[in-house]
C-alpha cells in the first residue's frame, strides 16, 4: 500500500497519471485499430459498431459505480492506516462484480434486437449492430472483475499490476481485431462479429488470469460502495441517454451522419484520455488525505488537478479545432462522414476544457465521498439539452451543428454548477478542528 498523505500531491498526481495514461494510451489504440479495421467494411459497419458500443455506456454506469465506491472506501481506509478493513473493501468488490455481470448480461441480451432497430438509420445497419453485440456485450461483462481489482489498486496508490493485465488484454485484441475480421490465413472472416468477438477473447484471456475469492457478502460495505458508487455510475447512465439522444436525432440524415458522429466521438475519446488519466489518479489521492484528516492535502489536490486539467485540455482543443476533418480521415475516406464528423469535433473541441474540469472535479467529489452533486450537476446539463434538442431538431431548416452547439453550451454549464458545488463541499467537509476528529499536534509535525 503506497501511502498518499505525505510528499508532494503534485508528483503523485503526476506519477500515477503517467501510469494509467500508459494503459489508456493503448486502450485507446485499440479502440482506434478496431474502428480502423471496421472502417474498411463501409459505413453501414461503422454506424452499426457505433450504434451497439453505445451499451458500453450501461457498463460504465455499473462500472463506476462499482469502481468508484471501491477507489473511496479503500482510499479512505488507507488514509486511515485501517488495512483490515481495506482487504475487507476489496473481497466485497469482487463479489458485487459478478452479480453486476450477471444482471446485465441477462437483460443486455433480453433488449438487443428491438435496441438495435431503433437507432439504426437502415436494415443493414441494425443486422450488423445486432451481430456485433451478440459477442461484443459478453466481452463487455467480463470487464467488472477487472474493474473491481484495478479499483481496489488504485486506492492503495498500486497501479501497475492493474495496468500490466489492461495492457496485456488490449494488445492481445489488437492482433485478434483484423484476424478474425477480414479472416487472414486460417482464421474465418467474420466481419463486424469478428471484431467484438476479439474483444471478448482479449478480456476473458485477461480475467482467467486472476483468482478471484468469494466471500460472504457484507451488506454494511456493500451499502457503503453502492452510496458512493451509484450516484457515480448514474452519471454514465445519463451520458448513455444523452448518446441515444443523439442518434435518435440525426438519424434521418443517414448512415454517414451516424457514421461521422461515432469516429468523432471515438477520436474525442482518445483525445480525452490524458486528462481522464488524471481523473482516476485525483480520486485515491483526495481520498486518502481526505482519511487521514488532511485538509490542506486536499485543496492543494484540488487546485493541482484542475490546473493540469486545464492545460491539457488548451492543448486538445487546438488541435481538433484546427485539423479536425484530417483525425476523420484517417478512418473513412467516404466525404460525407468526414464532413459530418469534422463539423462534430471541431465545434465540440470549444467545450474540451470545461469537459476536463469536470472530469477532475466530479472525481475530487468521488475521494470524498459524496458522489450526489455531480450527478445533480449531470442532471442539469441533461435536462438543458435534451428538450431544446428535441425541439429544434423538428424545426424547418435544422442542421446537425446546432445540436453541437447546444452540447458546448451544456458542458459549460455543467461545469460552473459542479465548481459552485464543490467549492460548497470542501467549506463544508474540510473542518476537521471538531472535538471528534482532532489531530495530535505529534501526527501533525510529521
């Protein structure tokens, strides 16, 4: 256990994020190389690839949710010294992981088709979701046990175990995607089927890896993760219906707009990934210090993360704002998509730096505990957007662009509402002067 309440936040922060950026760095080029080789099918396999990875937003929702109760919990204990009960922490987590799987692969299954039929924009793109999903949903499953020890991890300031199986799964995807889609040598051509089900083979290779012990669940820290986590998971939830939103609006332009808008919000995602690198590592850090009763920790984490946050996010936007078509191309050369998914990203890059700090801040909520204010502040920025999108979209003369605009316009203002409410959190929770939670002048001076 790597202990976060002493030395500098800054070099923890920094450090942990280059770990975990490491492994995102080749997540991402995965989910680049696989839309790359899909890519090459047309755009009916485009759309459809993106149209079916929109349930990878339902297991992020119960993945935070899982991960972002366990990072708290076992953080808090850390900064605490209370091993006991971080072990404690960590065993529950994994059993919450397989029942989590087991609930959502049982309905995931149950509304495929009908969820398929509705967001295609044609036949063809529906029977090529409904195929992608058929393997790709289990690979997605087998991502909570995973989720669940590289949480668990993370809050101990252990990160590279967590890392190695995350890369070792995404590389042995990599060489699996183009195999198994275009069927090279003795592997059969598979198509759209071929990519999810290498995804589902890299993960499961990766989750044979790991012994996992069951223990009898504990309703008391089950409750505590799911009151953190929840509301956590419940943000992804609303990000999932946002994204529905979306391709239920531009729909009836056709494949290529659905096409332009699923490599634009792949590209965005792996343009997002240092700072999402630097979400994960703020939420054991503040934990931690916010466990061990060090306030002034905190608030050097919080300021720290939001101003690297920030920096990051200047630099990203320069560049998908001035060469946003030339990310585009390198995964369709069809005029059309490119068109559509260059106007995406460039308009959407003007909301890059409030997207970040809102990564970092609803994490700094996550290391202390209180999960509910960014999931109010997600909750507004929903309801901003979807009824006015809803209602321009069935106006004369409606371009695809003012939904993008609408989307800047709502991020920025889910950004000023989560910095009103932490600034709201930290007054309130950083008074450990109380009777109760008095520091010994002894533990102070180290």
């Amino acid at each position: 256990m790597k202990d976060l309440t002493t030395g500098s936040v800054t070099r923890h922060l920094l450090h942990m994020s280059a770990f975990l950026a490491a492994s995102m760095v080749v997540q991402t080029l995965y989910l680049l190389a696989d839309l790359y080789w899909v890519g090459h099918l047309g755009k009916e396999a485009i759309a459809a690839v993106g149209v079916a990875g929109n349930i990878m937003m339902i297991v992020l929702a119960l993945t935070q949710m899982l991960g972002v109760g366990t990072t708290t919990l076992i953080a808090h204990a850390a900064g605490r010294k209370d091993q006991p009960r971080a072990e404690l922490v960590f065993n529950q987590s994994f059993v919450m992981s397989i029942l989590l799987a087991i609930i959502l692969g049982g309905v995931g299954f149950l509304v495929r088709p009908a969820y398929c039929e509705w967001l295609s924009a044609d036949a063809a793109t529906a029977i090529l979701a409904k195929a992608y999903l058929l393997w790709f949903l289990p690979g997605l499953l087998l991502q909570f046990p995973l989720v669940a020890l590289g949480s668990a991890l993370r809050a101990t300031g252990i990160i590279k175990p967590a890392v190695g199986f995350q890369i070792l799964s995404v590389l042995l995807n990599i060489v699996l995607a183009p195999l198994l889609i275009f069927g090279i040598g003795p592997w059969p051509k598979l198509g759209v089927t071929g990519a999810a089900l290498a995804t589902f083979v890299s993960i499961l290779v990766a989750d044979v890896l790991l012994v996992i012990y069951l223990f009898r669940p504990d309703t008391k820290i089950w409750g505590g993760m799911l009151r953190i986590g929840v509301p956590a998971g419940a943000e992804f939830l609303l990000l999932f219906v946002y994204i529905m939103l979306v391709y239920a609006i531009i729909r009836g332009f056709g494949p290529a707009a659905q096409a332009g808008f699923g490599i634009g919000a792949r590209v965005m995602q792996a343009l997002f990934l240092p700072v999402v690198a630097l979400s994960f590592a703020v939420s054991p850090v503040v934990g931690q210090n916010f466990g061990g009763r060090r306030a002034d920790r905190v608030r050097r984490s919080v300021y720290s993360a939001i101003g690297i946050a920030s920096l990051m996010m200047l630099v990203l936007t320069l560049i998908a704002y001035f060469a946003p078509a030339t990310l585009i191309r390198v995964f369709s050369r069809d005029p059309r998509v490119i068109a559509f998914g260059g106007e995406y990203l460039q308009i959407v890059s003007l909301n890059f730096i409030s997207a970040g700090i809102v990564f970092v801040s609803s994490s700094i909520f996550q290391g202390i505990g209180n999960t509910l204010p960014p999931l109010f502040s997600s909750m507004t920025r929903l309801a901003v957007f979807a009824v006015p999108a809803l209602l321009i979209s069935r106006t004369p003369g409606f371009e695809i662009k003012h939904v993008w605009y609408l989307s800047v316009g709502s991020i920025i203002l889910q950004m000023c509402v989560n910095l009103l409410l932490l600034r709201h959190e930290l007054r309130k929770r950083l008074r450990f002067d109380e009777p109760e939670t008095f520091i010994p002048a002894s533990a102070t001076a180290s």
